[in-house]
C-alpha cells in the first residue's frame, strides 16, 4: 500500500530531522515514530530512526557499522527500522540501558556492553557518552533524507537536565527541532504539555515547533476549546494533530515492560499459557506471536498471585538477572506451583533466562550479575550453567527437531549450559544441537528467541499441546499488516508536508 498519490517529498541531503520528545513516559513515541517512519519511507524518503539512549530489557541484535558484526539495540528502534525497510543498526541507538537492579543498569554503548553502573555512577558518566551519540546521529544521517528521533521519558524531567543526553540535551546539542507528544488517554494531557512548555528553558521552547496529542478516543472536536487554552499559555504553540486511538497497536511489539502493566490474567477459553512476570524481565516480545493464535491465551501473572492450577504450560521467560530473578521467583512461591504444575503433567517452557532456570545449578563464579556463587535451579532439566563473561549476541537459521519446521532467531545472553539433556535437543543449527528436552518431554529450553515467530514451529508446537487451530495466523505478515495499518492511521489524522517543513537540517535551526 502507498499513501495519497498527492503527497510528494523531494530527496534532501543533507538529511533533515525531527525530534519527538514526550510530556511523560509511555505517551506513545515509539508507535508514532514507527508509524511516520513507514509513512515517510512509502513516499520515496530514504528514512532512519534514532533513539539517542533508551532503557529497556527488550533488546533486539542489529548489525555493528560497517559490517564488523552484531550488537544490540532496543527492540522499539529495530521495529522502526523495519518500517523503514531496512535492517537494525546500532548507531540507530547508541545508548542502551539494560536494567539489572532497581538502581542499576548495563550499560550498552553503540551495540557493546561498556559497563555496570548504579543510578549515580551513569549520571556522573553520561555527559562522556555524548560524543558516541551525536557520532551515530551523524552517520545515520550522512545516508538519509529524514531522521526521526525519539526522547526517552519527559522532557519536563529538567532536575535531569545537566547530564542529558536522551532529550533537550541532545536535541541543543545536535541542533534539531522538536515537537512534543502528549497522552490524553491518561489524563491531565493540558497541564503536561503547558507545564513542560513552562519548565523547560528559553532556547528549548524556542526549538520546539508544536505539539500532538495521542491516544484520543471519541469525538476529537470536543477538544478545540483545550487547543485555544494551551495556546494561551504557551505563547501560541501550535498543535500538530490530535491522533485518535490505534486499537492494533498490541498487535506490534512493545518497548519496554510498562506495557506489561496492562495486560494480566486473561479470562476465556483455550490453551492457558502461563507467564510469571519477573522483575528483570527481558525480550518479552516473545510472546506476542502465542496472543495472536486465536486458540490461546497468554496470562501475565505478577507476585502475590499464585500461578493458576488450570494452566496448560508455564512459560519461563528471558530475564536480565537469571540469580537475582531465580530467586525472586522462590520469593513469590512460583517454585512450588511449578514443580505441582508439573506432576499434574503440565508442560513447561524456558527461554533464554528461563532455561538456565530449569537446571539444576547456575553458577557465576565471577559475580557477573551479583555476588559470586552459585544458585540452586529447579531441577526440571539436566542441566548446568556458568555465567561467563563473553556474550552470545548473533541471528541464527534453526530447525526445530520433532516437527522438522524453519525458523530465524536470534541469542542474546551470557553464560554456558551443559548437562545429559542436551542429548535431547529442541532445535539443531546446521545440525548442532541446541536446547534440552526433560526425557518425560514435558519440559523443554532454548536460548533462542523469536522461537514463536516462525509459523510452522508456534503452530505444530501449539498442535502437540492440543489446540485445534481454526486458521493460519501469519505473525510477520500481521506485523507488516499492522505497520501499514499505522501509517495509514497518521497520514489521515497528520499533515506529513507540514512535518516536513518542520523538520530541520541539523545544526541549522539556531542559524536560521
């Protein structure tokens, strides 16, 4: 699908930008960028994403420049270079925190982990990161015509503001303009885009150009009167549109875990597919593929809440702190839910994380996720692990070994597992063995991610586990579907020529 025949954007070189920035967190940044991107990229544009730092354990592998192999950005910025239509980067995201503790993250910086650091150590080290990022900033652009940015967080969030990197630090020092996107879904959509108007200083209010607003449900006239109110108290900023509501934005992937806050216990019928939610979750997109097949249901299930007795299989997902998650799971008394799951012949699933977790020990002689030593696992699997300090980070071409069906994954994880089930492989990759299955077959683990993704394996999978499937869900098909759906969606409720002209050749909007 193309957009309106009367939409036509010239190439430009250099390249042009535009920086989205958000009243808050979770305002919809990455939806509307994604969007725009295809938009853009359907009208003839040569268009990049760019996220200068992002924090989120859903990473995704993208290629280091000029091909000296692969690292890792976040899952958002490779979905939006898929709208593009081109592969992952990682100068599309140069920063990237991966959060291990409730104060500290890893520090990945353009595809390669630089370090551990507490909430203060990277305040103290982010000025330093600055160079790197306008480094990638440069050479996205020096191959495109657009570049759409994305902050992270609030803009407003000013007792940040000396350290930044990620919003009006970058856009000052790269000089491009901004537009801010506000979510009225939430509610208290005019006091965020005045107050951030407000709070900001002088030379950010005179670089951001407008604003949106996003996730509008009913009728959008209703709002006008607020247009005239935010005008008044903000000089006259412009609105640049009021999005409506996409109702197939869950069919894309998420960026990071807040989008975990909605989803929960899922009432219906079907294969029950249980998820304990743990603290340091990681690569949850995993599981997007199982709520699209109509036969399932996918249950989030948080601490506090026991893991329900009526369910078919419990899925250990990916977790940035296999440890520290281990034993946030014993904590909630998942254990003992599983292990009884288990004698009732329910089937259990692990990935990445989750399948050193059904072994029995994983060791980390070298404190790599904490203190060293060694943790007891759940002895579901054969199995052993040591956390080493290499990281597996690579795309992979596997076949999965009962059903005989194809896929393309990805690994994306520290540390080596050994042990009698790896006789009994999940999959092979150019006949190598890869993952373990229990000898009763009820329990199975991979370190490969996007296992659900591929068609043929989610669905002789699902089959095995006794779902009757009353159609063939095409899960890259849908996302691509949904992409189209997206741009379709803002090019009716935005003006693309005028976000165009808005958009600035990078360090030229202080000189104009």
């Amino acid at each position: 699908m193309t957009g309106p025949a009367s939409l036509r954007f010239p190439s430009s070189r250099p390249a042009r930008a535009l920086m989205f920035q958000g009243t808050g967190s979770d305002v919809g940044k990455s939806l509307l960028v994604a969007g725009l991107c295809r938009a853009f990229a359907r009208q003839g544009l040569t268009v990049r994403p760019f996220k200068p730092q992002n924090m989120s354990n859903n990473a995704a592998v993208a290629a280091l420049r000029d091909g000296a192999g692969t690292g890792e950005i976040g899952r958002a910025q490779a979905l939006q270079a898929r709208a593009c239509g081109v592969a992952p980067s990682v100068d599309m995201n140069p920063v990237l925190l991966k959060p291990t503790t409730d104060i500290g993250s890893q520090v990945v910086v353009q595809g390669r982990v630089l370090t551990n650091a507490s909430a203060r150590d990277y305040m103290r080290l982010k000025p330093s990161l600055l160079p790197q990022v306008l480094d990638s900033f440069s050479h996205l652009c020096a191959g495109a015509d657009l570049v759409l940015i994305e902050g992270a967080g609030s803009a407003a969030e000013v007792n940040l503001r000396a350290a930044d990197i990620a919003n009006m630090g970058f856009a000052e020092a790269a000089d491009v303009p901004v537009l801010l996107i506000g979510d009225i879904d939430r509610g208290g959509v005019l006091a965020s885009v005045v107050g951030t108007h407000a709070l900001i200083s002088g030379s950010e209010r005179a670089r951001t150009k407008g604003y949106l607003i996003n996730k509008f449900r009913g009728d959008p006239r209703l709002f006008d009167p607020a247009l005239e109110i935010i005008a008044a108290h903000t000089g006259g900023l412009p609105c640049l549109g009021v999005v409506p509501w996409f109702m197939q934005a869950g069919a894309l992937p998420a960026e990071d875990a807040v989008a975990l806050d909605r989803q929960g216990t899922v009432q219906g019928d079907g294969l029950h597919i249980v998820v304990p939610r743990l603290p340091r979750i990681s690569n949850f997109d995993d599981l997007d593929p199982l709520r699209a097949e109509p036969g399932v249901r996918v249950s989030l299930i948080t601490a506090g809440h026991p893991l329900p007795a009526d369910a078919d299989v419990v899925l250990l997902p990916g977790s940035k702190a296999t440890c520290a998650d281990l034993a946030a799971l014993r904590q909630a008394g998942w254990d003992i839910d599983l292990l009884a799951h288990v004698r009732r012949g329910g089937r259990v699933i692990g990935l990445c994380a989750g399948f050193q977790m059904l072994g029995r020990w994983v060791h980390d002689p070298e404190g790599r996720e904490g203190t060293p030593g060694s943790t007891p696992g759940l002895g579901l699997l054969d199995v052993e692990t040591t956390i080493t300090a290499d990281k597996a980070l690579v795309e992979i071409a596997a076949r999965d070994h009962r059903s005989g069906c194809d896929l393309r994954g990805y690994e994306m994880h520290m540390g080596r597992t050994q042990g009698p089930d790896l006789d009994r492989p999940w999959f092979l990759l150019d006949g190598r063995p890869e993952g373990a299955v229990s000898a009763d077959g009820l329990v199975r683990g991979s370190y490969l991610h996007g296992v659900f993704a591929a068609d043929g394996v989610r669905q002789a999978l699902l089959r095995d586990l006794g779902v009757r499937l009353s159609g063939q869900v095409a899960y890259e098909r849908q996302v691509e579907e949904t992409l189209e759906a997206l741009a379709d969606h803002l090019e009716s409720h935005l003006d693309l020529q005028a976000l165009w002209r808005l958009a600035a050749v990078p360090g030229c909007l202080s000189a104009g």
